[in-house]
C-alpha cells in the first residue's frame, strides 16, 4: 500500500532557523525510508508567497496569488512511503522530524488498474 505523508508546520516556524529540524535530522529521516525499502518520493514545498490557487466556477477560472485559506499551518512538503499498512504509516509520521512541532497527515493513495 501507499500512503502519503502531508507535512504541516506551523507559519512562525517555516522561516525561523532556530525552531525548525536541522538539515541533518532530515537527511537521516530519508535515509532510513530508504534503507526500509519504503520510501516512493518525496519534496518540499516553496512558501506561500510562490502558490497560486485555481477555481473554476460557473466555467471561469479565478486565480489568486497564495492559498485559498488563512491558515496558521503550512503544507511544507509531502513523502509518500510503500508500506504494508496503516500503522505502519503512522509510525513513520511519528518520525518526521518536525513532528514535535508540526502536523502529520497520514493518507492511502488511491491506486487504479491500468485499462
């Protein structure tokens, strides 16, 4: 099964250095994924000030700089794993090495059969 991990973390924190995970805990984070043959892919996100949200209503696109919403946490980036089920996932989102600090959304993907 493959399972997504949403990264939140709270807006205060995506810019401060000092309150953020260092580099080398999530480097270890991606190499112990790997070396569980669980790890599919992942990425970090820009920040807010690079997103463009798309609607279409009534068939008119609208298209706004930022995110829809305020909000007071940030997706700030995604991994999706290869695992063999649930709690699984959720033991590797309790990893995360902003977990302390952020929010971890643990999802299945949906995966179809080919035609």
């Amino acid at each position: 099964m493959k399972f997504m991990l949403l990264l939140y973390v709270p807006a205060e924190i995506r810019d401060d250095p000092d309150a953020r995970a260092s580099m080398e805990e999530w480097m270890a984070y991606g190499r112990a994924l790997t070396e569980a043959g669980a790890h599919v892919g992942d990425n970090a996100l820009e920040g807010l000030d690079a997103a463009t949200t798309v609607r279409v209503r009534d068939g008119e696109t609208l298209i706004t700089d930022g995110p829809f919403a305020e909000t007071k946490e940030l997706l700030g980036g995604y991994y999706v794993l290869d695992l063999p089920d649930r709690e699984a996932a959720v033991a590797w989102a309790a990893k995360v090495p902003s977990a302390p600090y952020g929010t971890i959304e643990v999802r299945p993907v949906m995966e179809f059969e080919s035609a």
